[in-house]
C-alpha cells in the first residue's frame, strides 16, 4: 500500500480537495499506475476526516479516470487497461493479423448501389441542394415513412412516423436515450456482462453501471427484481436478441416476465437491437410487446453499412420532448443526404439484398465455427456476428488473448464486457463477421483449436 500524504488546497470541499490532489499527484509520477492507495480508513485517520469523505473522494477520483476500485482489494491507481472497455476501438486492417474482434459488417461491393442511388437523387432537380440544408429534428416525414414501411416488412407494427427519430448509428442512439431517459449521473441497470460502448458513453457522463447476473437466456427476471426492491431505478439497458457478448436470446416468455417488471417498478427500457434483424427467426421486439415503455435501438451499420453512421429509434410518445431536445443539444440534426441515401437503398431493394447477403455469409460462417469448435462448449446463434466462448479450465482469459495475439488473431477477452464491478468470467468473445472473407476466419479458428487444445505456457516472475 502507498504512503502518500496529500496536499489539499483549502479551497472547496474536501472530498474535491482531495480527489484533484490524487490528479495532481498522478500527473507528477508521485503515484504511479498501478499503486494501491491508502484504505479509506487509513487516510480518514491521517487528516482528520470521517469515513464518508475519503469514500466521496475516492468516487469523485474515479469518475475522473484517475483510479480504480476493485470490490475486496481496494483503491488503485488506473493503469492505461485499468478499465478494460474504456480501451474499446475499431482496430485498423493489418495485413499480418486476422481479427476476430469486433462485430462489423461482412465486407460488400457497395459502389454501384451508392452510384445508383445517387443517379437517383440527381434525377430530381433540387434535391440534392434541399438534402444540404438544415433539416428537422427528426427528419423528414417522407424519410420517416420510409424506413416505417421497410419496417414494417420485418415484423415491427410499432414502427410509426411520429415516433421514429434518426441517430448516427445505435451508439449514438444509445448516448441520445440516456439523455433522454435524464439518466445523466444516475444508476441504470444492465446485464452483467454488457456491450462495451455502454461503459464508455457511462464514464464520459458520470454513469454508474448496476450489472445484473444473467442465464442462457440473458437478464434473470429475479435479478431484475431484486435490484429493483432494493434500490431506485429508472433505466434498464439490454439487449434481448442475441446479446453482446454472450449470444443469449430471451424468450417470449422471459420478454413479457422482464417488462412485466419493468411495468410495475416503473423502468425505461433501452433495447438495443442492432442483431435483430440479423436471424431470419426470433421473437417479437420488445417495443412490439410494450411501445410506451421502451426506447427501440435499431442500426443500418450491420445490415447495410457501418460508414452512413445511422441508426434509428422508436420512442415512447412520453419522451418525444426529451429525445428532441437531447437530438437538437447533440447535433442539431441526423445529415439528411445519409438519410435519404439509405431510403433510396430501401426502396429499391438494395438494402434487403444487402441484409440478405449478411445472413447468407453468417450462415456460412456459423458452419465454419462449428466444425472447428464445436466440441467446446462455443455459444452461437444463428444470423449472428459473434460467438461466445467459455475456456477450459487451464486457461483464463487474458492469457488466452494473449496467446492468441502472440499467434495473429485477435479476440476480446471477457472483462472488457463486465458492468462495473461484475464478475468477469474466463471467456472470449469471437467475432466471426470481422475477417475480410471466409478464407481467413477458417485460419482463425484453426489457431483457436490448436491453443485450446494446448496448455497454456508458464510466466515466471522472480
């Protein structure tokens, strides 16, 4: 443990005081990453303050990325992977690695479906011109329309004109439902191992993440209530149809039990659904079993392209007002020209045979991952970009990312998707859709089997 005596300016709180002296020392090298602080009890003894304002310090110090609690061993200084999520990017092409890391899209030929429908909007004289200027909050009506009727083909009822908003992409979809929700620097509950843009957007707007354990189907309803019984909630996230990382998807039954709670104690519920459209089978939304009370993450990225940057929203009529405000705070607007781009792939068919060429290549894919790892316990469903992989015993999971690094691949480790202080277990995330073409994820999954089926080599610390 550290022996450090801060030096506090005299101006402001204490627990400010001390949480900017923790900053200063870390930019000055006097703490350095790793370092274990003293015990709130320890320091509280040495300046003469109670408990509660070293606990409040301590707080304010990690929202401001200068350490780390861990739950029973205390208080550290952060290290650059301290928090694995915070590190969650979109990892470049490089020639000598095959990445399995991040769920994009399977590469397509889109240059003459955007020459076609750009011939389009040029056919019109003055659309274009129209399309580059300021726009509403939500786009225009015809816009939404659109992408309600395309909708609609795919099962959503509820995709309605007056309650469609655009977003660049779901991530930002997610930022602007938070805004929405007003849960800016309050608690929201979420799966216990959850997508890491979560915990990123969580950090930036000073978000406490409450990780609920979870089964083969997702969220446990009884976590869900416990929580619930216990604390004062407002925002529940999750991700029913095939869930990051762990691939589970909710049932019907366990759909109508988790809003049924989410009814009774009065949640938000923000679905994230960018898989959704992926499997060709799966059970309805949850915003088809309950409109008023969820907020509906939709995205093109994964079924057309990730480049247009837009998602899209269906919002209770309750939170048009916020969600507008949140859109008009952010950005003013969503960039009609990429709006209407993407209506011209709807209409023309395009975006259907794009989305059909993701299934069809996933299935593909799907099959290769079962024939390397099929007898370990891989969790896969059908249409999905990624898969979930629980490690023999011999192995944990950063010294498989490790090894599998060592050998040209990448994976995600398990902790980079844990909540909070959730427990991380000894798992991989693979993401079949990254590779260039099926050619390279056979490689993959062929390095993937030889190291499972090996023993992790020793690391010898003197």
């Amino acid at each position: 443990m550290t022996i450090w005596n801060p030096q506090l300016s005299g101006q402001g709180p204490l627990y400010r005081q001390l949480a900017q002296a923790i900053g200063q020392a870390v930019e000055q090298g006097e703490l350095q990453p790793g370092q274990r602080l003293p015990t709130h009890r320890a320091l509280a003894d040495r300046l003469g303050v109670t408990v509660g304002t070293i606990t409040r310090a301590y707080s304010e110090a990690e929202h401001q990325g200068w350490v780390t609690a861990r739950v029973g061993a205390g208080t550290y200084v952060r290290e650059e992977t301290g928090e694995p999520a915070l590190n969650w990017h979109i990892r470049q092409p490089d020639p000598s690695r095959i990445e399995l890391w991040q769920n994009l899209p399977i590469l397509q030929d889109r240059e003459n479906a955007f020459r076609d429908a750009m011939e389009q909007l040029l056919a019109t004289p003055g659309r274009i011109n129209a399309l580059m200027e300021y726009s509403s909050v939500n786009g225009e009506l015809s816009q939404r329309e659109t992408v309600c009727h395309w909708l609609s083909q795919y099962g959503f009822s509820t995709a309605q004109p007056e309650r469609l908003f655009f977003s660049f992409g779901a991530q930002n979809g997610l930022l602007l439902s938070l805004m929405a929700c007003g849960a800016v620097g309050e608690t929201i509950l979420c799966e216990g191992l959850t997508y890491p843009g979560l915990s990123t957007l969580s950090h930036s707007l000073r978000i406490q993440l409450k990780g609920l354990t979870m089964d083969e189907e997702g969220l446990l309803p009884q976590a869900l209530e416990k929580a619930c019984q216990t604390g004062n909630y407002r925002t529940l996230y999750l991700t029913p149809t095939i869930q990051n990382p762990t691939t589970a998807t909710m049932s019907l039954s366990r759909r109508e039990e988790i809003l049924a709670l989410c009814e009774r104690y009065q949640l938000t519920v923000i679905e994230d659904d960018v898989h959704g459209l992926l499997p060709e089978i799966r059970p309805p939304a949850l915003v088809e079993l309950a409109p008023e009370r969820v907020i509906h993450l939709g995205s093109f990225a994964k079924n057309t392209s990730a480049g247009l940057r837009l998602g899209y929203m269906l919002v209770p009529a309750h939170l048009h007002a916020a969600m507008s405000i949140a859109v008009r705070g952010s950005s003013w607007m969503i960039t009609p020209l990429m709006i209407e781009l993407t209506c011209q792939w709807l209409l023309s068919g395009q975006a259907d045979r794009m989305l059909l060429q993701q299934r069809k290549t996933l299935r593909e894919r799907g099959a290769l991952l079962r024939h390397h790892l099929g007898h370990y316990q891989v969790q896969y469903q059908e249409g999905g970009m990624h898969a979930w992989l629980p490690l023999p015993a011999h192995w944990r999971s950063q010294a498989f990312v490790q090894a599998t690094n060592q050998h040209g691949v990448g994976v995600a480790g398990a902790e980079l998707f844990a909540a909070a202080h959730y427990p991380s277990p000894q798992a991989v995330r693979i993401s079949i859709s990254h590779p260039a073409d099926n050619i390279s994820l056979d490689k993959a999954l062929r390095v993937l089997r030889q190291l499972l089926d090996s023993e992790p080599t020793p690391q010898w610390v003197i």
